[in-house]
C-alpha cells in the first residue's frame, strides 16, 4: 500500500480547492485531514474518501469500490474510492470531497452523542 510522493503531491494539490489539507503517514498509507476531521486516505496511489449513506449513492452510480485495508477477501471500511475522473476535475473534486469532510463530521458528531449517552 505504498503512496508515491509524486501521487501525494498532485492528491494535496487538487484538494486545494477546499483549503487546507493535512496529510499524515500511517500504516503504510496516508491519511487526509481538512480541519480536525479524517475524511480520506490514500493506499497504493489511490484515493479514497469517507461515506455515509447520505454521500455513499454518487459513489456507488460510478462502480467506485470500497477500501479492505487487507484485500478483496478483507471487511471493507467506510471509505470508497474516489474515480479518476472526479480527481481530475476539480470542480467536481470540490463537491465529492465537502460531501467526505460532511460524512467525518457526521461521524464524529454520532461519536460524542454516543460517549455523553455512555458517561449518564
């Protein structure tokens, strides 16, 4: 799952068209922040971004496949994978990846929901 630094590069710039993107190691891939919140990652030089079922629909309308960290046998995670297509244009790259920082938000607000309901 080795990301080019070539690949991370032209990844970062495209999504410049949302502001500012962190992007840190791990595991052997990298993950994409934009604020506080995890909303992509990229493996193998590909990229994929978070989904719920309010954003997953577009995603799946283009055959998009989900990530499994450990192959086509592995559980699949809440991540799919971005098309070309949509990468290469970054007007559309707006819409996809706003709709993927929408998708963590949603989550982390569900998480604290759920830790607050847990701490009464």
């Amino acid at each position: 799952m080795a990301v080019s630094e070539q690949y991370l590069d032209y990844v970062v710039d495209q999504l410049g068209c949302i502001g500012q993107i962190t992007a840190k190691k791990m595991f052997g891939g990298v993950g994409l922040y934009h604020d506080e919140f995890f909303f992509g990652l990229i493996a193998g030089d590909a990229l994929f971004f978070k989904v719920d079922d309010v954003n997953r629909p577009p995603y799946e309308a283009a055959g998009a496949e989900p990530f499994k960290p450990y192959g086509d046998e592995s559980y699949s995670m809440s991540y799919y994978e971005v098309p070309v297509d949509v990468l290469e244009d970054v007007d559309k790259l707006s819409v996809w990846a706003r709709g993927a920082v929408s998708a963590a938000e949603r989550k982390a607000s569900s998480s604290k929901t759920r830790k607050k309901r847990k701490s009464r």
